[in-house]
C-alpha cells in the first residue's frame, strides 16, 4: 500500500497527461475576471462540487465548470489550477462550513452533555442533509487506499472531532457518562453519522435529523436492560 | 441525480471506449484456459482486487491483471468480459465470505443477545482485518450518488443486515433489549464497523477487533449514566 501516490487517485476519461488535469505551462496568461461575478471562487466551488457530485470527479472537467458557471476556462484557472486543488478547496469550505454549523447550534456549555451531544449529532445530520450533494462528493467522490488528504482538511477535520470529544470529556468530568474514553464514544457517534452518506435517501420518508435522534438514544442510553 | 447512469462510475486512463473497458466483439475468439491453474476464477479475483485496491480501480486494466496471475489478456477475458464484471465479482464474493465467517462465529441461539450481537460484531471486525485491501477496494474504490449496486450484491447486502436484525429481534423477543427497533439498533451496529473502512490503521497498536468490543460496549450499554 503505497503511502504517497499523488496521482494514483485521479483518473480522466480524456487520459493522465492531458490539458484537464495538469497545471497549465507556466507561459504567461491574461485571465479574466468578470466583473459581473460578486464571489467567483465561491461560485465555481459550488458549481464544481454539482457537477462531481452528479457526474463523477472524473468525467467533469474544468471546462464543464466553466461552461456551468459562465465563465471562460481560463477565469477558472485563474482561481483553481488544477480540479485537485478545486477540490481539495470544495472539501475544506464544506468541513469548515459543517464545523461552523455545528458549533453554531450547541447550547452553552452548563446544559446536560446530553442535551448538547444531540444537538451536535442533529447539527451534524442537518447539514449533511442540506448540502446533501456535496457531502456525498466529498466523502464519497474518492476514497481507497491512496486516497491524500490535505493538511488543510487534516486540520479541519481534527477540529471538528475535537469539538465532539471536548462535549464528551466535558459530560465525563461532570460524572454524566459512564466510561472514560471520550476519542472512543466521539469515534462512535460521528461513525454512525458519516455512514449515513452511504445509505440515506434525501427522497426517503425520515429526515437525517430522525435519525440522528435514533443515534443518540442508542449511544446515550444503550439497548440492554440493566 | 441520475438514478442510472450505469457507466458513470467508470473511468480509464485510457479513455472511456477503449477495448479495456468495452466488452470484446462479438467475433469468436478461442481463449486458452491453463491446465496448471486449480481455480484460475478465484486467483484472478484475488489477483485484480489487490491491484484495485493498492493502485485503484481506473489505473489497473485488466492486461495488468492478467500479468499479475501469468495469464493471458484472452484467458481472462474468458472469466470476466468486463472490469466492471469483475469488480462486481468480487465484491459480491467478498460478501458473502463476510456473511458466513459472522454467521460461522456466531454462538447458539439460546446465548444471550449481548454475547451474540459481540461475536457478530467481533466476527465483522476480524474479517475486515483479515481482508483489509479487499475490503477497502469494495467500499472506497468507487462511490458518489452513480454506483450502481448489482442485484447479487443489494441481495447479499439484505441478507447480512438480516441476519444482525435476527440477532437483535430475538433479545426484543427475550426482553434483554429495552427498545423494538432491530432495523435501527443492526443499522447503528454495522455503521460504526463500517466507517472503519475510513479511518481503520491496519499498521496501528490496536486490533479492529478491539474497536468492535469499545462499539459493543456503546451500543449495549450506553454513555450516560442513568
């Protein structure tokens, strides 16, 4: 398994070496930027995210986005590159984002660990449901063994399971929980939760907040009887 | 989101319609099987997954394969037209060796459900261990909304969460278990085995089996003290 293969990951219908997925010869370009577009990177890393999300990494390439987003090719390239730096970019700002939405709605600090697990945990499957598209790119859009993972999302994604463990280690100091192992019971938690990119329906009957909910109950109280 | 896109999924350094990828001409063609291979099926499937899953799917073609086992291009097509016929082999194959090493470490029905549901979980976790590139090949190497699932696979896939509801309904039947949900107790159970795929170091100091016995442990009794 080998650890470092920055291109084993990537694959194109057009082949590895063409104009699509490299850096373009350091030739000296005038790239426009259309004056019209109030946040440009923004609205290329949604529009990206769309069409990987509906089409496969793979078979989308810089041009599609552009074209998608009304933008030359080169106003593209201006911003992004390459699509791996797109979308390593797509993936921070959608962890950050998710990071943001999460803290956002946990309750102060002296509410039970209980009441501020679950809403973490409903924070979570509310933002995972709403950008439901992205999420599955981002999670799902590649993956194996070789998959690289960028510092930057390293450090996002530590934050975020950081944020987890501090609510549990807050629940344990407080005498509230039972076990001692806050990584353990964060790991618990956020498994369940990300698994749900795997099967969720957003057409389905129940919301992910539902089962969110259906989580919770299962960590906080266990399903043997005493 | 297309719900059937079923050639989205695939990408080829060689481009999309290349003989790699496309099924051969119909044009009879005699292809050698060797005498000197006992199960030239298993070892091509054994062969192809470890190629997928240390240098991913798109980059391994089946000549690649074929090299790997001393066949020829020919021979194997004679078992798999397809890469995708291939892949899906073994991912149904590696199913159902999962299905039944947990339904063979399983205890007797009158165990408690708590010993039972422990030794499906463990039973899940050394087989991951065991199968670690396969099974990451299997769950990772491809993804996003377009995979489309074979109906031996969706079948295969129902029978093993099956078989963890079986488990939990008979501690419902018994009593042992306070809630009625089997679907969500067996979906929270193998979500958290699953997301090991993710994050699971096979080089690491603990065994995933020691990771099944901590989710054992949240799941059957909880966090919260009561």
């Amino acid at each position: 398994m080998p650890a470092s293969r920055p291109h084993a990951i990537w694959c194109n219908s057009g082949g590895m070496a063409t104009s699509e997925n490299k850096v373009p010869a350091a030739k000296p370009r005038r790239v426009g930027r259309p004056a019209s577009m109030a946040a440009p990177r923004e609205t290329i890393m949604r529009a990206a995210s769309d069409l990987f999300a509906q089409g496969g990494f793979a078979q989308t390439s810089l041009m599609d986005i552009a074209a998608a987003v009304g933008l030359s090719k080169a106003a593209v390239y201006h911003y992004f590159p390459t699509k791996q730096v797109l979308y390593d970019a797509i993936v921070v700002d959608l962890l950050q984002r998710l990071h943001d939405h999460v803290a956002g709605a946990l309750p102060v600090e002296t509410e039970p660990v209980g009441i501020r697990l679950r809403a973490a945990m409903r924070g979570h499957a509310e933002f995972f449901e709403k950008n439901f598209a992205e999420y599955v790119t981002l999670l799902h859009g590649f993956g194996g063994l070789n998959r690289v993972v960028s510092d930057d999302e390293r450090a996002i994604r530590k934050r975020y399971e950081t944020m987890f463990r501090a609510i549990i280690s807050k629940g344990i100091a407080d005498g509230a929980i039972r076990t001692s192992d806050a990584a353990v019971i964060a790991r618990g938690a956020l498994s369940m939760l990300n698994w749900m990119t795997r099967w969720f329906d957003p057409k389905g009957k129940r919301r992910a907040v539902d089962f969110a909910d259906d989580y919770f109950d299962l960590l906080a109280h266990g399903i043997l009887k005493p």
